[in-house]
C-alpha cells in the first residue's frame, strides 16, 4: 500500500465496501478526477487493520480520501468538505428543510443501518446468525427511510434532484439485496433505486466496475 501522491485526490477504497461507494458517487456527480487505492477488507485478514492503513484511519474502515493536501475519513464528513469545496453540482438543496431532509436520510443509513450490518460486526456476531441479523437491521432502517421518502421524495430521495441521500441510498439497496432482503414493501426506496441504476455516475462508482472487483463476480 504505497503512500498517496501530493496534489493527486486518492480515494482509498473496495469495491464492495458501502461506504467507499458512496463517496465514489459523490466525486463523480461533481466530475473530480480521482485515482483508487484499493484497500482489500478480506486479504491477509483485512489489509484496512494494516499498521499502515491505521494511520490513514484510526477507525481501520474505509474509505479515507487524501485531497488538497489532508486525509480525510468517515464518508459523511468527506462528502460535505466535497460539497464545501467544490461548489460544481451542489448535492444539498439550497432550502434548509430539504438540506435538513437530505442529512435525516443520511443518518439513517450511515448511523441507524450500515455500521450495524459491516464486515467487523457480522464477524462478531458469528457465522450462524449474521444473515439474519443484517436482513433484521436493514428491514428496519427501511422502514424508517420509506417513510421519511414519503414526506421529501420526488424523482430522487429529496426532490427532484439528486442529493447526498441518493449517494448513501443506492449502495445500502445493494446490501439489502446481498442479505435477502424483502424490498416490496419499500416501492419509494425501488423505484429511486431503479431511476439511478443507469445514471452515469453510478454506473461508473459501481462495485463491478471497480479495479480490485475479482474478475469472477462482474
Ligand atoms: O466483500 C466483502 O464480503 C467484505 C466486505 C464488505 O462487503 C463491505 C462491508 O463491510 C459492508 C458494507 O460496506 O456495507
């Protein structure tokens, strides 16, 4: 894992990795070229518990993006220092109420869902009940953010543009669908996750289409 060039943005990333995923989207929605540093989560036992890689990120997850000269970590906070530096395709609606609809979605997923169904805490919870327990707290985050889409949705999470909730939503229907989840009860969640499926920025962020994507599951 070679240490990241000055003045070259580095997203260190996995190709299934939700959150690296998310930031991905966010780049490319604001066209910011940028080069991937793969981190695998499974080689060696997890090249993100590397001595090296802990001093990108303390935490030992990913993604960590170095940019203007810092290393930045936590999805979230690195799309908002994007959204604060690079004003190009603003990915917060100028209305504070739907800004504030858009972070409501966000933390729901980043906080309420995703950190209960990653890698390190399916492997605590041990083999026999990881499945179930996923597809238990994915079900219902669910609930929650179908609801919250029912009160901000237009085309896209909050309106008819695409925001930061998009980018958080999109890569947590994948995790849905990777643990079984019955998504017929969230149609709002479906149908913007179809509306997004072909959309350029998401294709290219995509997991298949990621350069450390093993050649058999494209
Ligand atoms: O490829 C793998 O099997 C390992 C890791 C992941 O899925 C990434 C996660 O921990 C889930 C996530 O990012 O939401």
């Amino acid at each position: 894992m070679a240490v990241a060039h000055q003045g070259k943005i580095v997203l260190y990333s996995y190709w299934r990795s939700s959150c690296s995923w998310r930031v991905r989207i966010a780049l490319n929605l604001k066209e910011i070229p940028y080069d991937i540093k793969p981190v695998s989560l499974i080689k060696a036992g997890g090249e993100h518990h590397s001595n090296e890689y802990r001093e990108i990120n303390p935490m030992e997850q990913l993604p960590a993006l170095h940019i203007d000269g810092c290393t930045l970590v936590e999805s979230l906070s690195i799309m908002q220092y994007l959204e604060e530096t690079r004003l190009q395709r603003p990915l917060l609606p100028s209305d504070v109420v739907k800004r504030a609809k858009v972070r409501e979605i966000c933390e729901v997923i980043v906080s309420g869902i995703q950190p209960l169904q990653n890698l390190s805490v399916l492997i605590h919870v041990g083999e026999e009940k990881k499945d179930a327990w996923a597809k238990h707290w994915i079900t219902r985050g669910f609930r929650a953010v179908e609801k919250l889409l029912g009160s901000s949705a237009g085309k896209y999470c909050a309106g008819d543009e695409i925001t930061l909730a998009d980018c958080c939503l999109v890569p947590q229907v994948f995790n849905a669908r990777r643990f079984h989840v019955d998504l017929r009860p969230f149609p709002i969640i479906l149908r913007i996750d179809r509306d997004l499926e072909r959309h350029p920025a998401f294709v290219a962020a995509h997991p298949s289409n990621q350069p450390d994507c093993p050649p058999d599951t494209k």
